[in-house]
C-alpha cells in the first residue's frame, strides 16, 4: 500500500533524546547496558522515539502490536538489520539468523524440522547422560568448596546438547578442562554486538587487540566445525540411507545440499553449524543462570520448586524421563517469570524494506527499529505489579488474578514466522536443569557484597554470577541465613 506522505509525521518530528553533531547520541550510551539506556529513554520519550549513533538515525518502539506487526510481515516486509547482517557475513557465521527471503525459507524449514519437539522424547536418553556429567561437575565443586562460574558451567552444558542434537555428535566440554569450543564461540556474540553498534567498521582497517583474540577464536572455531562437519560426511559415506533418512541436523543440511533443486553450499552448512552453536548457547545458559539467581534470592519459592521436584523424582537425583520433567507446574512458572524480568534477548529489531509507517511516523527503508521486548511485559497494562518477582502470577486462574496478565505481551522467544525454532529444546534444557539443580544443592553468593548485574553482549547476561554450592543437607531445607538479606 503506497504512503500517504502528507498526513504522516517524518523522523525529524519523532520526540528523542538530544544529540550533538556527528556523534549524535553516542556519548550517551554505554553498550554494556544498551538495553536498559532504551528502556529508560522509553520511559521519558514514549513508545516511539528516535536516537543516532553517529551519522545512523535508529527508532525504538515499545508498542506491543507494532513490535507483533513488524515481526509477522518478515521476510517480506521487514528483515534483520543489514548492519548485523554484514557484520556476522565477515566473521563467516551467517546462517539461518540472518538469512532473509528464499535463503531464509530454505535454511528455516531445515532447522524447524531438526529441532521439531517430536525429536525430544528419542532425544531425552542423550540429554540425561549429559546431565548427569553437569551434575557430578558441581558435586565436585561442592564438595571442594570451589566457587563456580555459573554461567560458563551452564554454556559447556548447552554447547553439549546443541552438539549432541542437532549434530550427533558428544562435545563432551562438561567432562573437559582443556581448551573447549566453548570458549572460543564466548568470544563471539559479545565481538558481533560490539561491531554492530560501532559508528564506523574501523576493524577493516584496523586489527585492535580484541579484533585480534576473535580471529584466532574464529580460526580455531572453524577447524572444530569443518572437523564435525568431515565426520558426519564419512559417516553418510559409510551409510548411504542416512541421505535419505538422517538422524540430525548436520546430516539433513548436507544431505540438503547433495539433493536436486536445493541451492545450499558449503558456507550455507558450515554458518548453520555456527549458528546453531551460537543461537543455542548463550540464550539458554543465560536463562538458567538467571533463574538460579533468583533461586538465591527468594528462598521459599526455591524450597517449594525442591518440594515440587522431590514429589516427582522419587529418589532419583535426575528427571528420568522426559514425562516427569514436564510435569513441574511451579518450576514451569518459575522459569517464565525469570524470562519476563530478564530475558537474554530484552531487545529485538528490524529494518522496512520499502519506506512504512509506524505509529503514524513514516520511517524510511532501512531505518533500523528497535523492539523494546521486556519492557512490554513489564507494563502494569499487561502484567500487574509487573515490577514484582511473582512465579505465582503464571498458576493463578484469571479469576483468582485480579489483575492484567496477557501473555501475548510475553515475548521471550520472539515473534512471528521467525519465532525461535529452538524453544522447545531450550524449555526442556531449562526444566531439567532446575530440577536438578534444586534436587541436590544449596546455593548462595560466593561474594555477596558484589551485586550481580545486566551485562548486555549481545545476550543479556548476568555479571559477577559467582556461587558457592553445597550438596543439599539430610532434609534439604534451605536457611534463611544461608542467603543473601
Ligand atoms: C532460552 C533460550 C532461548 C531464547 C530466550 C531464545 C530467543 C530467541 C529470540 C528472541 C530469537 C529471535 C526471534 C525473532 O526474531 O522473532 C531467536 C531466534 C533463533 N533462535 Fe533462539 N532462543 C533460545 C534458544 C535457542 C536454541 C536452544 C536454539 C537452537 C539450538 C536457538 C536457535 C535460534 C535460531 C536458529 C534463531 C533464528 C530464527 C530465524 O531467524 O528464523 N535458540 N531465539
């Protein structure tokens, strides 16, 4: 539908914080908590402003059904940003993240297929192995009196299971102390947020030290996956009917790619693999991380997920079977509510293809809009008393609530046709996890005079998420001391 320019306001007239010539807005913002510098300039400009980060005009939204309506119309009408785009294009990892139109659709249908919930309950044998690795790693820690870092702990576990699904292949970095792909893939995310809020690509001219430590992780990272990548095609060699039938991702994008019509090539498989490593590491580690803090700080909500656990686990220390793990309506709750305060992505965007309107502004192809996606969910409009830590919000009956609770204003995964294809494997992750997690530790700061803190790096992550465990006393009831005030 072409724009009826004159009734619309342009971008000169969107409300937005001062800038200075050049800069714009750059002095402004402090990357490492981008987010809640949006946020706040949300709470002062409205839910459509605008900001520069040197000469690049941005616009940020907080409006729930444009935020919805921008994420339905891609690949068509809005895609990724182009800047994120290229960036990620350089470090060679472009897969299913960045891809837009039919690239998009191809690489997409391949990755929902692999990551289909349907492959969990064959999947789950697989899972608990690796747990149960996760499991003796901080028995150790809690018999040795270690602090553990709980965040890099959790994203060996995660990089492991992406390993293990979507590529058949057991990673086994839990077990591993030396140099582990995980710390190389680390090193990425953070590199590629960094990039993509630089006012100039000066890493094209220039190799900083930092530019420096991401080629050699980027280096490392593709031997490690060109080395996945030969197994799995020696292995398809060996047994020709996995062409037609494979048993995981990596061996469906390759066989993919041998097959008619299909235009994959060598670099569509090897930014897949990397994108499934990434996608699926930072997100879902950040996310138990985060719910485990809040375990720390709200004792009684952890006994009773403990409670809830101990009435479905019987003696065992691990959920045993993918049944059992879905059945834990608290930790269910605990697990969203950790998500609606603190979601890994708080943030999203995308630019219009052709020139749109948005909220009554006509915002130029191009213009990169922001999607403020927590603050969404912490609107009193959506969820009463958004401000306060409730799992119970999540089990009460609408009668009961007394108050809003739309969960279409919860967005943890996404929106749209670009949906996250890998919630249903980061839910089971992230259940089973907890779960254990509360079956036989207790927890508490290692230093609890240092507050832990929004770290933004792409993903949302928590900084100084330093802990001490112990293993759960005879009883396991925690106490109120054991915690932080
Ligand atoms: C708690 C864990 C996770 C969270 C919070 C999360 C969140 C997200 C979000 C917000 C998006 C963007 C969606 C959109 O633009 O509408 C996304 C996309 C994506 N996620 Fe996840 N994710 C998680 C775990 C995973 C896992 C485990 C995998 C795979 C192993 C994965 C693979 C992907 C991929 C490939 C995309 C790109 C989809 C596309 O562009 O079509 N994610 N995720």
């Amino acid at each position: 539908m072409a724009l009826e320019r004159t009734k619309l306001m342009t971008l000169v007239e969107m409300p937005g914080p001062p800038g200075l010539p050049l800069v714009g807005n750059l002095h402004q913002l402090d990357f490492d908590s981008f987010h809640r510098c949006l946020e706040s300039w949300s709470d002062q400009y409205g839910s459509i402003y605008r900001f520069k980060v040197g000469p690049r005009e941005m616009v940020v939204t907080s409006d729930a059904e444009t935020i919805k309506r921008c994420c339905r119309e891609r690949p068509d009408l809005f895609r990724r940003s182009q800047v994120l785009a290229n960036v990620v294009a350089e470090m060679r990892s472009d897969g299913l993240f960045t891809a837009e139109g039919d690239d998009w659709r191809r690489q997409r249908k391949l990755v929902v297929t692999a990551l289909n919930a349907s492959h969990l309950k064959p999947f789950f044998p697989k899972l608990k192995i690796i747990m149960a690795r996760l499991l003796a790693r901080w028995d150790r820690a809690a018999a040795a009196g270690t602090p553990v870092d709980l965040c890099r702990d959790l994203m060996r576990f995660t990089v492991d299971v992406t390993t293990q699904l979507a590529f058949g292949i057991d990673g086994n970095t839990v077990e591993t102390d030396g140099a582990i792909i995980q710390q190389q893939l680390d090193k990425v995310l953070p590199m590629v947020f960094s990039r993509m809020n630089a006012p100039f690509p000066y890493w094209r001219y220039l190799r900083l030290s930092k530019d420096r430590v991401l080629d050699r992780a980027l280096a490392d990272i593709k031997i490690k996956v060109d080395a996945m990548i030969a197994e799995t095609r020696q292995r398809m060699q060996a047994d020709a009917s996995l062409y037609q039938n494979p048993t995981n991702f990596l061996e469906a994008i390759i066989a993919a790619k041998e097959s008619e019509g299909l235009e994959l090539s060598d670099a569509d498989i090897f930014g897949n693999v990397f994108t499934l490593l990434l996608a699926g590491e930072d997100t879902t580690a950040n996310t138990i991380a985060w719910a485990i803090n809040y375990f720390i700080e709200y004792p009684a909500h952890f006994l009773r997920a403990r409670a809830e656990v101990d009435s479905i686990l019987g003696d065992a220390r691990l959920p045993e079977e993918l049944e059992q793990a879905a059945k834990m309506p608290f930790i269910e709750a605990f697990y969203n509510e950790t998500m609606r305060l603190k979601p890994v992505a708080p943030l999203n965007g995308a630019e219009p293809l052709e020139d749109t309107e948005i909220l009554g502004y006509q915002i130029p192809k191009g213009t990169l809009v922001w999607f403020l996606a927590r603050k969404i969910g912490m609107d009193d409009a959506n969820f009463g008393q958004s401000a306060r830590f409730d799992p119970e919000r999540w089990l009460r009956t609408e009668a009961a609530r007394g108050c809003p609770h739309d969960v279409t204003a919860f967005m943890p995964f996404g929106s749209g046709p670009r949906f996250c294809p890998g919630r249903n494997l980061a839910l089971l992750e992230i259940r089973t996890v907890l779960a254990m997690f509360c079956r036989n530790f207790e927890v508490t700061l290692a230093d609890p005079q240092r507050p832990v803190e929004e770290l933004m790096a792409f993903t949302m992550m928590p900084k100084n998420l330093l802990v001490r465990l112990r293993k759960r006393q005879a009883g396991g009831g925690l106490t109120e001391a054991a915690h932080r005030p």
